[in-house]
C-alpha cells in the first residue's frame, strides 16, 4: 500500500494530523501530487547532508541531559533522589527537536519544567486527534469559523499554542531584512523554495510528530535493557570493549560507531518492537476499482485499510515463538544446524524478513518517516551514554511505569534510581568481584538449636 507506485492513497483518517488551524502540513495533506512535492523539498534537510550541524546538536542536549541528572537525581547512599525517566526523556526529545529543526533548544532540559505546559496540553489534544480521525465528520465541525477560537493558535501563551507561537518566531528570524542564515533543517527548506506560511506549519508537525514517537521509543528500549540483567551486563561488555580498543569516541560515541556494535543495534531493534512507538491507525484507502487483499479477501474502493503495530511486531511466524519476550539475541545470526540452509534463504532471509518488519514502525515507502535518520542517531547515542554515566534501576517494580496509547505511548511515573558510574563513561572495566574474607555481612539466623 505504501509502495511508490501503488494506487493506494491516503484516507481522510490523516486530515485529523492538520495541527496548525489553517494549513495542511506533510502528514495530514491527502493530495498525493501536494504529498510528494513537499516531500521532496524535505528530505534533503533531514538526511543530515545539508544539516551539518545535526549530530553535534544531538550530543549538546545529551550532555545536558547528563549534567540534569547530574545535578539533581543523582542517588547515593544517604540521598535517594528518584526521577520520572519518561519526563527527563520527553524534554530531551523535545530539546533534540527544537534544536535540529531551527537551531534553538526550547529550554526543557535547563529548567528541569516543562515551560510552555506543552506536555499536559497535549495529552488532551492527542485523544481527541484519534477521535477525529476516525469520525471525519467532526473534523469538519470543528473547523468552522465559529469553532476557531477553541483551536490552539500561536498568540496562546501555553500549550500547544505556545510551542506554535515559538516556531513562528523562528521562521521569522529567517525571512525579512536580516535574516539569520543557518544550516540546519529550517535552511535546507528554505533552499529549497518553502515560503514562510509553509514552514510555520512543518515546523510545528515536526515538534509533535519528531519528539513524543521518540521519547517513547528511547524510554521504553532503556527500560527493558536495564531490567534484563544478562542483557544489560552483555551490552555494557560491548560498549566498553569497543572503547578499549579504540572504536568508540569519547565523550560521546560516533553515530558511525553505534551503527557497528552489533549488540547495541540488536536491543534497538528489539526495543521497537517490543513497543512500537506509532499505534496510530495510518489508514489508506483502497483504489476506485477495488483490490484483493490477500487470496478471497477483496475490498471495494473507497474502504479504509490500516494496520495493527502492536500484533505486527508480535508476529510469532516471523519474531518465533518467544515474541513476547524482549530478547535481542534473536536478532544476532544463529549457528545453522544444516537443515534450513535452503528454506527460504536460511538464516540470511530469517534476519532480513525481521529487520523489514521492524523497519515499518517508520512507515515505508512513499509514506516513510523523515525523520528516521534523526530519530534513529538518538537512540545510538542516547542509550549507549546512558548505560555508561549511569546505573539505572527501577523503584517499583510491580508498577514500573504508567502508559496511556493514544496515536503515541504517553508513559508517566517511570520511576529510577541513577547513580553515577564514572568509570564506565572513561571506557574503564569496573571491578566486580567481590572479596569474601575483606567484607562481613552477618547472615540472617539459621534454624534453631534442636
């Protein structure tokens, strides 16, 4: 459906993404001639060619998010300062966003606050977004002059209507008599003959659309890594392996050398499945003359096809049977027992048929995300320098986490303990073993005297 030449089009599901109260924007526009030509005069700027400043603005936020953590939630012995992951995550997101997208971090991470009340607005804004989307009707509503003043609009001094107000002031700075040159997404758009009207509202869609998808994901793959003991202490071996020898860059790794730590690249993969961080119904309709779906399956035109993230990445005939379970070793070759060489190209096509599944978590195709490349360098870097600065552990784990699935995952009380590990940051094995005869701990009594 998502192929370039289907003749599969986006449904009016996607009209519900328009955020700003006047434009479409590239992914709430249904017109695929429209679709494509912005399409076009974007992606040049998200591939990181003409944004040269992207993976050092993606360190500097990281480094903000560390001396955060650093200053404030630290645990020790004496000082228990637990942290909600999924907030500090969120703003580093948030911050990432803002920074590659228009040179300018919206200030999350420095204030520890959550300036605009952009965060809470928008867990009311999202639901209703859903809604909308599968009853077009209500969108048409709702966007009748006498319904305008209840929309978000960048004069709102919180919420969504803030962080819209903060993105026009941007676009502004690029256009009039001095204009502030920069290359970075919102000049490689520039270049490319986007006009001011335009970017106001792609600016605006890439905030919502490039943060939360990736808060989740780096969240959520963190989580699991550091609640599966083996993995976490195997991918920790990788990572400190590698700066050893002189592979890894300190003080922050290469996107470059992320891509080649097998281990790593197998817990992201893993990470997104688990929870794939877009559950939205994505729905394409079917062509005029209707189509086959699948053998004595057929769908007459104008019906609306989406798809199913969740049982997707849970697909035992493709995941095993295991599915359920976070396990990256399943995305490392096995040892071939000799008897599958030849079924279906062997364990080369079992890795590939996997990593093409996973990959639509990103969308494909026509309909792929842009910001991949960008969302994919935070997760390399941020779950590596995590690990390395720092121990996580989960303070209840019964409840680790609260969620809401509403388009995105919004997960709320995530509660750790952190605690520095300096030595790991350095590339320096830490010393485990512990010396029986140097350190007594009187044991619990044994049964009594008979």
């Amino acid at each position: 459906m998502n192929a370039v030449r289907s003749p599969f089009k986006r449904s009016e599901w996607y009209t519900a993404l328009r955020l700003h109260p006047t434009r479409d924007n590239i992914t709430s526009v249904t017109d695929e001639s429209v679709h494509s030509d912005i399409r076009n005069r974007m992606s040049p700027g998200y591939s990181g060619k003409e944004n040269t400043h992207m993976e050092s603005d993606i360190d500097h936020r990281l480094l903000d998010l560390f001396d955060l953590i650093t200053r404030k939630y630290s645990s020790t012995a004496q000082n228990f300062r637990p942290v909600d992951l999924s907030r500090i995550i969120t703003y580093f997101t948030l911050d990432v966003i803002s920074t590659v997208a228009f040179g300018q971090e919206f200030g999350f991470l420095k204030s520890d606050s959550d300036p605009f009340g952009y965060i809470a607005n928008l867990k009311e804004f999202l639901p209703a977004i859903i809604v909308f989307g599968a009853y077009t009707e209500l969108q048409r509503i709702l966007r009748l002059p006498i319904f305008r003043a209840i929309l978000p609009k960048s004069t709102d001094k919180r919420g969504l209507g803030r962080v819209m107000g903060f993105a026009k002031e941007r676009v502004e700075e690029r256009f009039g008599a001095k204009p502030i040159v920069r290359q970075d997404m919102l000049g490689s758009f520039i270049a490319r003959g986007m006009m001011q009207a335009e970017l106001e509202s792609e600016t605006l869609t890439q905030i919502t659309a490039g943060s939360d998808s990736t808060a989740s994901a780096l969240r959520m793959t963190l989580y699991f890594i550091t609640t599966n003991p083996a993995v976490y202490t195997r991918l920790l071996d990788e990572i400190t392996t590698a700066i050893a020898i002189g592979r890894v860059s300190r003080p922050i790794i290469r996107d470059a050398e992320a891509r080649r730590l097998p281990y790593l690249q197998a817990c992201i993969k893993e990470g997104l499945r688990m929870y794939p961080p877009v559950t939205g119904l994505l729905a394409k309709e079917v062509p005029a003359e209707g189509a086959e779906l699948e053998p004595g399956k057929f769908a007459p035109g104008g019906t609306w096809v989406a798809w199913n993230s969740w049982g997707l990445q849970r697909n035992q005939g493709i995941f095993g049977p295991d599915a359920e379970v976070f396990r990256p070793e399943r995305w490392l070759p096995r040892e071939s027992d000799g008897q599958d060489k030849d079924e279906e190209g062997g364990e080369e096509r079992r890795l590939e048929r996997m990593t093409e599944t996973v990959g639509l978590v990103f969308g494909y195709g026509r309909f792929g995300c842009l910001g991949r490349g960008v969302a994919m360098m935070e997760l390399n870097k941020g779950i590596i320098e995590m690990l390395l600065r720092f121990d996580l552990q989960t303070v209840n784990p019964t409840k680790p986490f609260a969620e809401k699935c509403i388009g995105f995952f919004l997960h709320t009380d995530m509660m750790f303990r952190i605690t520095n590990r300096e030595d790991r940051a350095n590339g320096n094995q830490m010393n485990s073993h512990v010396d029986a005869d140097s350190i007594k701990v009187s044991p619990l009594p044994g049964a009594p005297d008979a």
